[in-house]
C-alpha cells in the first residue's frame, strides 16, 4: 500500500483510542519515541485475535508513523 493521508490515519485509529499514544496520534498527529511501541502492541493484539485485516491497517499505520518520525502536534490536524 502507498503511505497513508494524514485522513487515512486517523480513520485506521479511530477504533483504538487508549487515552495515551495512539490518542495523541489520532487527536493531534503527534508522533513520540512511544509510538511505535503501542502501534506494535495493538497489532500483537488484533493478530492473536485473528483479525489479521486490523493488523494490516495498523500495519500500514505503523509504516506511516515510520516515515514521517517524532514531531509535535500538528496544527489544524483533525481538518488535514
């Protein structure tokens, strides 16, 4: 898959929302060294499910936040 729209990724995170990393993710866009971490956790989880369509998302998730690095929040991000 191409990299993920700023639009994308908050669609692909709406469903985990854990009131810490991915949160700030999905509220803000910003990225921290922790963010990876819990993007992985989440995909562990899906994957022990069996929801092997989720993992791929997050996947894809994960292979954006890997790409664009640590930053701050992002201005306007819930309107990108």
């Amino acid at each position: 898959m191409d990299t993920l729209t700023d639009h994308q990724v908050r669609d692909a995170l709406r469903p985990y929302q854990d009131g810490g990393t991915l949160s700030a993710l999905f509220e803000t866009g910003e990225i921290t060294e922790d963010t990876i971490p819990a993007l992985g956790l989440a995909m562990q989880s899906r994957d022990q499910l069996n929801e092997h369509q989720e993992t791929d998302t997050l996947g894809d998730v994960l292979a954006y936040v890997d790409a664009v690095g640590e930053r701050q929040p992002v201005p306007n991000w819930p309107n990108r």
